[in-house]
C-alpha cells in the first residue's frame, strides 16, 4: 500500500521556513484570449475572501493591454518564460500547446504552499482549506480525471470509458470526502489525475527534476495532454485524490449524477468550451454552470464601472476577448 499523507507526522512533513509566504494560487496565461476567464477567477476568489493572493504567470509574449487590465483588478503579474519539451507531442488540441509552462510554478519557492489552478474556473464556496492538506514536500494532491468519454471523442485512449472511471463507482454524500483511493492494483485509470487544480509544496530542486524528467524521458512524446500527463507520471505513487467539488468539471453534472449537486460545487471548471465564447447555452446541458459565469461576469462588470474611466478601460480589454452570446 502507498503511504498516505494524512497518516504522516508534523516532522515527516517538514517544519515552516522562515521568511516565506503562506501560499498562493498561480495560474498560466500565455495568450489573451483566457483574460476574461482568469480575470472573473480572481473575482472569485475575493468574493469567497480567499486570504491568499491570485499569481497570474505571464510570458513575455502576453500583450500589455492585458497585463494592464490584469494589475487593474488587484491581482499580481510575475513573468516566466515557456516551458516545453525538446521534441515533438502531438497534443489533443491546439490550445494545450503552452501548458507545459504551467510546470514553471513548482520552482515558486518563496511561497511555503501553492495551488495551480486553471483560468477556465469559477470558485464558488471558500477553497483555502487545501492550503492546509497534509501533504509531504514532495506529494502532490489533484482531483482524478474522467475518464468516461460519454461524447466518444476519438482521440481518446480505448480504456476511456465509463466503467474505467473512477467516479463511476462513488455516491452521494461519500464522494465529497472519500475519493476513490489509488493502491498497488488500481487500474491504470484511476493513476490519471485532472491538473485543473493541483495542490503541491513549491521547490526548485523538485522544478530541476522535472525539467530533467520533461526533456529526457522517452515517454513525452506520448503525452496527449502536456502538463497533465506529465504530473501523472512524475508523481506516480505520490499524489493524493481529493473530493470532486474542489476541481467540479461542467461535464460531471450530467455525465455523474451519482454524485454532483449543485449546492457542493466549490469550484467549477469550465472544460472545453468557455462560456464567454459561447454565453450562457441556453437549453443545453451546460446552461446552468454557463450562467454561474455569467452573473458573476455581470456583477465584476457593474464593479468596474463604478471605477469610472479606468474601469471602463479594463472592462474594454476584456470584452475584446468575448463572444456576447447570452
């Protein structure tokens, strides 16, 4: 049986540093097109009174504009450079292309605990409590990744279905607290985890081996989904299932009735398609996680306009990147 991080001790776990910062949440954003969503993700997380700050990790190629609406809302801006593989993946989608970078957070070692999450997601409820997870230095804690493929996208692997889905086999109330476990014999399935949210300890030293791992290993080539394949398998063994509310992808509502409710969600992860490009779906499956957004959208929006002039300027740089469907 793998060790489980709760049952380790205060030492084992290893003490405070001394002149760090608590924690942080960090989230990647290489092209303009995520502005509306990472902008409405800090408005979240202030709305719920998260104490800990939104680091947004830009790469130079990021326009000012941006940037600037970025500082505009109170959140900070730290630059980065890109992070890839020196040979060729052949990714699932496009987009995915520039979320190896994602993996430069591990090195942000001024803060004492991190958690990256994506810019696609609305936090709903309070989530701090995952800065507090017993976890040893080098463990990760994630959310595992459905696997179902109920729309039989033809990309995905053949043991991509519903039976092999560690969601499948949980219920209501448990699955908010008992997550299905990885042992020795899980299924392959049940090792792969969603890097939407991922709560780690930061280190350089542990930053120089992945990059090691990253340019080296015969098996990137194979990582359809860059970053989240890749965390798969460097934390093999070492990373712990959280509950399902904490990284609540869209889909779940419907794909796992079993065990989504509405009123657990704490944090909802906008997966493939964004509501502000595709507005609310009214009469569709997605209709009611879409319009979460996009009244909170609203609300951000109102605020901004009490600001006057600049608000106006922010709330502009941000619509450029929308498609007003409602």
């Amino acid at each position: 049986m793998p060790i489980s991080p709760s049952a380790l001790t205060a030492a084992e776990l290893g003490t405070t540093e001394q002149g760090k910062k608590p924690g942080a949440w960090i989230v990647l954003l290489t092209r303009p097109s995520y502005l509306p969503g990472i902008i409405l993700l800090g408005h979240s997380l202030k709305k719920v009174q998260s104490k800990y700050p939104l680091v947004v990790a830009v790469t130079p190629s990021l326009p000012q504009y941006a940037v600037d609406a970025l500082l505009a809302t109170g959140l900070e801006v730290k630059y980065i450079q890109p992070i890839g593989p020196k040979t060729h993946v052949n990714v699932v989608a496009e987009r995915f292309e520039d979320t190896w970078t994602k993996l430069s957070a591990f090195g942000f070692d001024e803060y004492q605990r991190a958690v990256l999450i994506d810019g696609d997601m609305l936090v709903m409820r309070n989530i701090d409590d995952l800065f507090d997870l017993p976890l040893p230095p080098d463990w990760i804690a994630a959310n595992h990744a459905c696997v179902c493929n109920l729309d039989r996208q033809p990309w995905a692997p053949k043991d991509w279905v519903e039976t092999n889905c560690a969601y499948t086999p949980l219920t209501h109330p448990g699955a908010l607290t008992q997550p299905t476990a990885i042992t020795p014999d899980s299924r392959r399935t049940h090792t792969l985890l969603n890097s939407g949210l991922v709560v780690f300890t930061p280190s350089r030293g542990m930053l120089s081996d992945m990059l090691e791992v990253l340019h080296t290993s015969p098996l990137v080539p194979t990582f359809s989904f860059p970053d989240q394949d890749f965390l798969a398998h460097f934390f093999f063994g070492r990373w712990m299932p959280i509950g399902w509310q904490y990284n609540a992808i869209k889909t779940a509502r419907y794909w796992h009735p079993n065990i989504w409710r509405d009123d657990e969600v704490r944090n909802c992860h906008y997966i493939v398609d964004k509501p502000w490009n595709t507005g609310r779906k009214r009469g569709s499956e997605d209709e009611v996680t879409h319009t979460w957004w996009w009244d909170e959208f609203r609300a951000w929006e109102e605020e901004m306009w009490k600001q006057g002039e600049s608000g106006a300027r922010t709330v502009e740089s941000v619509r450029k990147h929308m498609t007003e469907v409602e």
